[in-house]
C-alpha cells in the first residue's frame, strides 16, 4: 500500500498534456478533443443521462463546434463547473470553451477578460410560488423568504429589485437547485428564484408542477452564452459562426432531416456558402468548407436543438419566446454569411 | 469429638442441596434489573431510550418494508406506493453503476476497478496483519503499478517502466549507501531517471496487455473517494515522515520550513485547499503543463494529509524514551543510521493508530471534492442524479446509501486499529 | 602522562562541509534553502507569468465596492450597497458565531455520550455507541446534508396559519419552524435598568458567598449549605426588584403575520441546521476523547479516594477530573478547531459564513479568486493560530512537572 507513492509520480508523467493559451484551434486538433465547460446538472441544459452521456441545450453547443473543428460531434470531453470554478477553468485553459448558461455582462467581458461568443438562450431570473399563497405579483412578496441559487447574477439582480421597489426579504442562498427544491417544497422558502429557464426545468421535476405559478415579473436580462478566453480571436471567431450557422439554419430551413440533400446544392447562395458548397468560408476562419454542414448535422439546427433539449415537448417545456427567430418576433438574428 | 456433633438435634449432618438463587439474582431478570433498572434514575433514561427506539422502528419499518427496487423514475414509485410511506430504493439500483464509478468509466470495464480493489485487499494484508508470510510484501509492491494499469488501462509498459525505474533505484541505493545515505539516495534517484529515459524511449514500440484507456477525468462515484484515500494516504506517509523529522531536527532553517508547512496545511480547511486545487493552482504552473483536476487535487489532498501525518509520527517520535536516541548515539550510529535502524522502527510502530485515524478522517474528507464539481458518490449525488428529471427529489435513499457506504469501510479500518492498539499494548493492565 | 588535549585545530577546508558532522548541518540547510527559494520562484514567476499572459492582475479593489447582495443573518449593520470588505467582516462574524454555539453544545453532548458509554445502563451504553459510531465513521458533509433536510420536515410558517391550523405554538410562545425558531422576545420598559443592575449585584453577591464558604470550609471544618442559599442569592433580590419597580420588563411574542412570523427573536433555519449538525457531529468526537480521558485514570485513584472516605461525587469532581481534564482537554480543544473548519461547509444549508460570503458570492460576482481564496485562507489560519496558542498555553500550565 505503501508504494502506491509511485502511482502519482506515473499520474504525473501520464497525464500532463500539453495545451498552450494562445493558438486554442492548434491545441484542440492536436488533442482531437475539445475541453467544454457545462454545468454539474440541469436538467434541459446540461446533465448526463442514465447512460453518462451528456445531453441538454449547452452540451448540442459544444457538440456542434466539435463537429464543426474536429469532424465529431463526440469528441468532447466535458468538464462540469460550479459558478465558482467555471472562470478560472476558462481562463487557466483547463477548457476551450465555456457553455454554462453564463450571462454576458459588462465586466465579465472586459474586466475578467472573456469573450462571449453570442446568446444561445435569452433568458429573464424569475420568481416561483406555491399557488396557495395567492400571490399573483412579485411586488406582493414583502417580507417573504427567498430562496436563490446562487453563483449567477441572481442575488445582486434580486438584491436591485426588493431595493427598488422598496420591500423588504430574507435571503436563502443555496447552492445547487437540488438542495434547493427540498428547502421550496416543503415552505422553508415562501419563494424560489433563479433563471425562468431554470425555474421552468425545476417546476417540471415536481410532483404536482400544477401547485406553483412562475410570477410574470422578469426582473433582469440574462443572456446567457457561450464565452472563451479573451485575446484568441481566432478561436473566438470559429465559435461564434458555429453557433451563427445553427441560428441561421433555422432560418433558411436547412434541417438534420435535409440536410444531405441541400448540401448537394441549392439555388440560394446563402445556405450553399454555409454548407460549404459556394464560396471558401471555411478558409478564412482556418477549417474546411464543410464545417458548417458538420455543426448542422450534428445535432441539427437552434429550433431542432431547442425542441429537443427545452422544447414544450420536453418535460422542461419552455416556448421560444425571446428566443424565436428575428421573422418571427425573436430576438435571434445571424449576420450574414458572405 | 466427632459424636458429640452428631448427639446435637439441632445439628445438621449432611449438606442441604444448594437452592436456586431467587428469581431476582439470576438469569434475564438479574441482568435487567443490573443493567437497566439499577436506580431510579437509570430507571428513566432506560424508558426513554426504548420508547425513542420503538418510535424509530415504527415510523422506519414500513419505510423499508414498503421499499420499491424496480422503477425508473419517482414518479413510478409514487404511483405505486399512492401515498403511503415507502422509500424508492429504485434510484439505487438504477444508478448503482454511475454511483459506484461515476458516470464516464466506460461500462464494460468495471471489472477493472473492481479487481484492482480486491487485489488491493491482498496487497494491504500483509501491511495490515504482520503474522501474514513476508513474501507477500513482494506483490504490495507490485500492486500500484498493476493497480495504474488496470484503472487507467493503456499499455503495460508505462507499469513495467516505472517499476524497473524504481528496481533500479534501489540497486542503485544498495550500492552506492556505504558511502552515505545521501550519496546513496542520490544514485537511485539518478539510476530511476536514467532507466525511464532509455526505456521510455522503446515504451512506444512494445504493447504488453493493452487495456482501453481512461482518462482520470472520468473516474467518479466511490471509486473516486477510494481512490483518492489510497493514493493520497500513501503518498503522504513518507512525506509526513520527513516532516516530522524535520520538525525535531536540529537545524533551525529545516525545522522553520517544516513547522511553517506544516502549521499553515493544519490551520486552514481543506475546502480551501480544494479552492486552491481548482482555481489557483494551475496559475503556478507554466502554462504548457495543463494539469488535470484530478492530479491537482491529489497534490492539494496529500498536503493536506502529510501535516497530519508528521504530527502524528512527532508524536511517535516524542514518545519514545530518550534514552533511545543515546543509546543510538552511543553506538556511533550516524543520523539516518539511528533513525533508520532504531528510532523510526519504534516511533512508527507507537503511530500506526494514529496514522489509521488520519486516514479514517482523510478518506471522508475526499466527500469534500464535491464542492469543486468533481462527482465523487457525494458529488454524483448532489450534481446528475439529484438533477435528472427521473430521480429529482429523492434525498434520503440517496443519503442513506453514501453513509451507509462510508460507514462501513470507515468502521471496518477503525476496528482495525482497535484491534491493533489491543495488540500493540504491552502494559497489561 | 598528558591530559587529553583539544582536537587538533586544523584550518577549515571545503571537505568539512560534507564530512564534518559539525559543518555538514550548515550545508544541508543552505542546500535545503536554496531548493526552497528556487521553488518559490518558480512558482511566484509562472504566477505573475501567465497572470500577464491572461491579462489579469492582483487587486484587492473590490474590497471596496459595493457587495450588491443580501445576507439573511448578520451580527453588525450590513445593507447591499456596503462594501464585499464589509460582507466578509459578516461572514467571518457569523463563522465565529456558529463555532462558538457548536463548541458549547458539542461539549455537552460529548461529556453527556462519553459518560453514557461507560455508564452502567446497558441499552444508553449501547446507544450512545451507537451514536459515536455512526457520526464517527460517516463524512460530516454527509451530516450536514441529512441533518439539513430533517431540519426542513419541522411544520412551516404556513401549517400555523388558519382555522385549524396543522401545527401550534409550543406553549404559546414559541414555534418551531422550517425557517427557524422563535421565541419570545424581552421589551425593556423604564426601570428595567435597576432590575438587571440588580441581578447583576446578586450574581456577584452569589460568587463572594461562595468564596467565604470555600474559606471557611478549609479554617474550620465548618461546611456551609451552598445550593439553596446561591439559588436564593441570585434570583430572590431581582423578583422583588422587578414587582416593586412595576414590573418593567415585558416580553414580546412572535406572531404570525405576512409570510413570516413577525416580532419576538428568531434563529434561523441556516444557522440552526449547520449549528445542529457540526455539533452532534464533534460530539461524537469529543465523546471519545472524554471517555478515553476517564479511562486513562488509574483504578488506584478511585480506590485511594474512597479509602480517604469521600463521597462517590466528590471522588469525580476532585480526584478524577482534575486528572482526567489534563487529557481531555488538550483533543477537546483540537476538536474545536476542526468544528470551526468544518464550518466552512456552511454553504450547503445556505447560512453565509465567510467562505459563503468572501470565498462564495463575492469570488463569484467579482472573479477574483486568488486574492478571495488568499484571504480566506489568512482568515482561517489566525483563528486556528489563536486557538493553538491558547492550547499552548494550557498544556504548558496543567504539565506535570517532571524531575
């Protein structure tokens, strides 16, 4: 037993890759692996099924920009943080990218030095209530005890709202949803709060979801998105257009389902230069042309990886919302791939 | 004289047969009344105590009795038990698998971990119980390179490797030690880098046995806290020593080091040493070594554990008489000599329960590693289980099972060094 | 014949250095030095390294900025727009708060589990073994996490509300809930200032009364009663003082209002939850310790006592004990100290200790987790420093002195 001291100084020759922070693109290729970042579980977003196998919203992100750099949706080994780990992990290069519903604000861009990459999910931090208390607006809620899960802007973004609107409550921070779903339930809590994603996927997972109403108050703006280390722009470019291109295959139609067929070609240039089949836009961002056919078919489009992780259909049943297309009344807007 | 006895009617000749003692001073009914009805007060606490029991049995039984193993999700038991009270034990054997090693070990390989843990049973006997033969000592050296291969897989000759480097150190030491125990450390230290060098450069040629690799971000479950409880234990043991002998060393630079590091590990938590592991760590280090999360805690969890150690072993090596260290002194045995022949032998020997109790505390203390994310049984629990939509709202199986685990091996090591404390005691009291 | 002479002094050469016990030290301690100086080099380097590779730089700016965030349960003033300085200053006070209530019960339940095991009732033996063992061998995350969710089954506010409500008021004073406990709070009135002076005065009438008894017991033999008069010291001057000053202190009743309840004290779930768990958790530890400290004391010291004629209870509290404490309390006192670390686990029942705090909510919002991290760590290593040193201190005094 004694000698298993060896065993770390193996661990130590066996398993210290190299990964250097500049060229992220050249590291990830060398390691035919991309290192993502995802939460340690939520449900829709990301968590790993019975199987082990990662799923959700955040996981078909990395998935897609493997696909789209190393030409295999599997080839990702994912990394789950916490709220407190999840920046240094980025910024120490642990990960190439971080999908963990992380909301983009100003001094996470500039002052921690990340690059967000996009909004794959607009979201708003929401408030949940048992229907008993007859509660129907978040201003009623003076005096209540909150509980929030923290490592989000939740506290400070409840914090700003009771202050503005001058009531008072007591705080409950807890750390992960499924310690704080016990403390709701049985009325430790009057409130629970946190993203109306989150908030949604929780409410599903209860025994009678019919119980408790979400407030109509959305007291903040989430985006939430994929974010990488500052000052690898390349690396940042190729991440931001995978996740353009699956905008934008929703928008011109191009599905899993037919997707084959279009790449043989189309009459709309468009869907040809993201497919690869026109124009060497793959080129400029240092892949091959195909790679944004490889991100599409990986898990299929926005709205296909929407229905399917978040959907209505789903047990965490959310609508698009703020999350349809531009056309029809979303805030989703790819530029143009030209 | 005899007669006269016999002549008295009220002497009695023969011996009356012995009366069974009264219904009070024997059998059930003495022990009752001696054990738990002595006094009033003791009277009292032993009603309380059985009514709290039967209260527990009460309310516990039909949750057990009522238990459900077949389901796959608690919606379905909810269905079957219709309100009444019932645990849904079905989460465990659904998840037995993940809980056990996580969810990312590759699931026709289980039998690896599984193997690697009972031959670490073998391997840890004859450490564990002496009146074992010696020769089997031979395969507890073996085993951590055969315990690396069958947990990471891969080829064999990264194991192979390791273990002639360290064959060769010791020759080396062997040699080189009449000229002093530095010296000698110095020539195996030399003899190991060199052998893993001209070996390494063949170790991609030869396969031997080629398992499927696991990287260590994919171990998880109990397998992790085992994991990490043997790897860090062992590895802090010598360092632990050296601490411990550079605290009561003579020179003031060696003792100011090793009582720093080793007041400042005791003085913070080990939560705070994780942080550290996760978060800050990985800025010490050039940015072309990216060490895994799983090395980094091992570094941080054997730092942690070797403070501990060296003060259990400064204990050991306080205990022992002075007049041992002059006894050594007068033999004309040079430091390493004495320490190595005669004080550490005894102070390690008056430490090993110690050392077992560090290792108890260390072994639950790797439960902690669930708070910087990685899913050891805890962290399984609290993160994919607790979060999937199936098994969202099952606490106390979940629970139940982690203690119930940790309880057992925790107990079965603390009886272990009972029973070696009984052996050890000498002053038969 | 000569006497022995002094070794012969030969100049200093650079041999000595190795092979010259009197020398070799200087040099194992400069190898020894110059190892460690370029080890932290090495590291400080690669640190402000790729801290300049990443753009980043170590700033304790942030400390004071607005926290932006509420916490439940603060010792001093504390408002989200303080500063994180100020939130960590919270969270240190409520890690002390929880240590400090913790230490006090875990010692009680401990001499109560450590006496109950040697006790002669076989079935509080057994389960007070059972106790020991299933805390001691269970990890205290664990605990806390189980400890937690039976916390959360006690009624909640609302089962009070209604007509038939599903829970009441323990004596009309105080309720027992999810959120916490609360308990009637005392209103101080005019006058109520000579009633407390009042007790305060007896208090110390009551240690002089004790004293002079003490004194008079080793001049003369003579014992004076102690109990009853104490019991009447103390409370019999204050009663009075409180009817004649009509009766100035009164007590406020928590009452069900909104969604809490409102008024009188409340101890929060968080806090009772973590306070509960750390406790019964290091009883089990201090239990051992205490009876190991009992056993360690000789048969010899027992019988000798009573040989001297002394009663079974003053065998305890003058033979034993003193001996016994000795032993004990030096573990006790190392148990202490890994409560307050183990408090650091606060986070996963919600109450906001420092690591919740500076090492939890202000890391998060502010990213900076090497200087968090550092001054968490400087804040945990001056409590266990205080407290080893007190330890020190009391092991160099209670210290046979040996000859």
């Amino acid at each position: 037993m004694k000698k298993s001291v060896f065993l770390g100084a193996l661990t130590v020759a066996g398993l210290t890759a190299g990964a250097a922070a500049a060229a992220t693109l050249d590291d990830v290729k060398a390691r035919g692996k991309l290192n993502c970042g995802v939460t340690t579980g939520l449900v829709g977003f990301a968590a790993p099924d019975a199987n082990g196998e990662w799923q959700g919203f955040d996981v078909a992100v990395c998935r897609a920009v493997a696909a789209a750099v190393l030409g295999d949706p599997a080839a990702v080994e994912f990394v789950p943080t916490t709220g407190k780990t999840r920046f240094t992990a980025l910024a120490s290069g642990e990960i190439d990218l971080l999908a963990r519903n992380t909301t983009w604000t100003f001094s996470r861009d500039t002052d921690l030095k990340f690059d967000f990459i996009g909004v794959n999910y607009y979201d708003g931090q929401g408030f949940m209530v048992p229907k008993s208390l007859g509660v129907t607006s978040a201003k009623e809620l003076d005096g209540a005890t909150v509980c929030i899960q923290t490592g989000t802007t939740t506290e400070l973004n409840l914090a700003d709202f009771f202050r503005i609107n001058n009531i008072s409550y007591e705080p409950v921070p807890i750390e992960t949803n499924a310690e704080a779903q016990p403390l709701y339930l049985e009325g430790a809590c009057d409130v629970y709060t946190t993203d109306a994603s989150g908030l949604a996927a929780t409410r599903a997972a209860f025994e009678n979801p019919g119980d408790h109403v979400i407030l109509p108050e959305i007291i903040s703006k989430e985006p939430l998105g994929p974010l990488v280390r500052h000052g690898d722009n390349d690396w940042g470019d190729i991440t931001m257009w995978v996740l353009n291109a699956l905008i934008a295959a929703e928008e011109y139609g191009i599905t899993s389902a037919n997707i084959e067929e279009m790449s043989a070609g189309t009459n709309n240039p468009e869907i040809n230069r993201i497919l690869g089949t026109e124009g060497e836009l793959g080129a400029m961002i240092g892949l091959d042309n195909a790679w944004g056919k490889r991100a599409i078919a990986a898990g299929g489009n926005y709205g296909e990886i929407f229905a399917k992780n978040i959907g209505e259909e789903t047990p965490v049943g959310l609508a698009r919302g703020l999350n349809a297309q531009w056309k029809d009344g979303g805030l989703l807007y790819a530029p143009p791939f030209r | 004289m005899s007669d006269t006895h016999s002549q008295l009617a009220f002497v009695r000749t023969e011996m009356l047969a012995q009366k069974e003692p009264p219904v009070a001073e024997k059998g059930v009914v003495k022990w009752v009344r001696s054990n738990l009805f002595s006094s009033w007060s003791n009277s009292i606490l032993t009603v309380v105590a059985l009514y709290l029991i039967v209260q527990l049995i009460m309310n516990a039984g039909p949750w057990f009795a009522n238990g459900i193993w077949s389901t796959n999700s608690l919606a379905e038991c909810r269905e079957i038990l219709q309100g009444a009270s019932g645990g849904c034990f079905s989460v465990l054997s659904e998840r037995w698998n993940q809980l056990l090693f996580g969810i990312a070990y590759p699931d026709t390989q289980y039998w690896r971990p599984t193997l690697a843990f009972v031959l670490m049973l073998v391997a840890a006997s004859p450490v564990l119980f002496s009146k074992l033969p010696r020769g089997m000592l031979i395969f507890t050296g073996l085993y951590p390179f055969l315990a690396y291969w069958l947990i990471w897989g891969g080829t064999m000759m990264t194991s192979i490797i390791a273990l002639l480097g360290f064959v060769a150190a010791y020759l080396a030491f062997r040699k080189a030690e009449r000229a002093g125990f530095s010296i000698g450390l110095g020539a195996g230290i030399i003899a190991a880098v060199v052998v893993w060098k001209v070996l390494g450069m063949f170790a991609g040629e030869l396969s031997i046995l080629p398992l499927e690799e696991v990287p260590s971000r994919n171990m998880g479950g109990f397998m992790l806290n085992m994991m990490l409880g043997t790897i860090c234990i062992s590895l802090s043991l010598p360092i632990g020593i050296a601490l411990a002998l550079g605290r009561q060393s003579h020179m003031p630079i060696i003792k100011g080091i090793s009582v720093v590091f080793i007041e400042f590990i005791r003085g913070v938590p080990l939560i705070t040493l994780l942080f550290v592991a996760n978060v800050v760590l990985g800025y010490f280090f050039p940015p072309e070594t990216n060490m895994d999360l799983i090395l980094r805690v091992i570094i941080m969890i054997t730092m942690f554990a070797s403070a501990y150690i060296a003060e259990v072993i400064r204990g050991g090596l306080a205990a022992l008489p002075k007049g041992q260290y002059e006894a050594a002194d007068s033999l004309g045995l040079d430091y390493t000599q004495a320490m190595r022949f005669i004080i550490l032998p005894q102070a390690l020997k008056i430490s090993i329960p110690g050392i077992v109790n560090v290792a108890v505390g260390l072994f639950k203390d790797t439960t902690l590693v669930s708070v910087i994310s990685m899913f050891d049984l805890v962290g399984m629990i609290r993160g994919p289980i607790l979060a999937s939509t199936e098994w969202n709202g099952v606490y106390w199986e979940l629970y139940g099972f982690a203690a119930l685990l940790f309880f057992i091996t925790c107990y079965g090591i603390s009886q272990y060094s009972q029973w070696l404390e009984r052996q050890l005691r000498t002053d038969h009291r | 014949m000569t006497a022995y002479s002094d070794p012969p002094k030969s100049s200093f050469q650079l041999s000595q250095l190795i092979h010259d016990t009197r020398y070799r030290s200087y040099t194992f301690q400069a190898i020894a030095l110059v190892l460690l100086l370029l080890g932290v080099g090495y590291l400080l380097s690669n640190l402000l390294g790729n801290l300049a590779a990443a753009g980043l730089n170590i700033s304790y700016d942030f400390l004071g900025k607005p926290a932006g965030y509420d916490i439940n349960q603060t010792l001093i003033d504390y408002t989200n727009q303080s500063s994180h300085w100020r939130a960590s200053i919270v969270g240190v006070l409520n890690t002390l708060l929880v240590a400090f209530l913790g230490c006090i019960t875990a010692t009680v339940l401990g001499v109560f589990a450590g006496v109950g095991r040697l006790s002669k009732n076989w079935l509080i033996a057994k389960l007070m073994s059972v106790y020991v063992e299933a805390f001691r061998n269970v990890p205290v995350l664990i605990w806390i996490l189980i400890i937690s969710t039976i916390v959360t089954i006690l009624p909640s506010p609302r089962a009070f509300k209604g007509e038939t409500p599903d829970a009441e008021m323990f004596l009309g004073l105080f309720a027992f809930t999810n959120r916490g406990i609360y308990a009637p709070k005392p209103v101080w009135l005019e006058g109520s200032g000579i009633v407390v002076a009042t007790f305060i005065i007896s208090v110390i009438a009551v240690f002089f009364y004790r004293r002079y008894a003490t004194k008079l017991l080793y001049a003369t033999g003579k014992m004076l009663p102690t109990g009853w008069p104490s019991l009447a010291i103390l409370l019999v001057p204050s009663i009075l003082m409180y009817f004649v000053m009509g009766r100035p202190i009164g007590v406020d009743i928590p009452e069900l209002g909104g969604f809490n309840f409102q008024g009188g004290m409340q101890l929060q779930r968080p806090l009772i939850a973590l306070w509960l768990a750390l406790s019964i958790y290091t009883g089990a530890f201090i239990a051992e310790n205490v009876r190991a400290g009992i056993q360690a004391i000789n048969r010899g010291q027992t019988e000798a006592a009573a040989s001297l004629g002394l009663r079974s209870g003053r065998i305890m509290s003058l033979v034993i004990l003193p001996q016994a404490l000795r032993v004990i309390i030096p573990p006790v006192i190392s148990q202490y100290l890994n409560l307050t670390k183990n408090s650091s686990l606060a986070i996963a029942v919600g109450y906001m200790d420092v690591t919740g705090t500076l090492g939890g909510i202000t890391l998060n919002q502010t990213g900076r987790a090497i200087e968090c991290i550092l001054m968490l760590m400087m804040f945990y290593l001056i409590i266990s420093l205080s407290i080893s040193a007190i330890m020190n201190a009391y092991n160099n005094r209670v210290k046979l002195k040996e000859r």
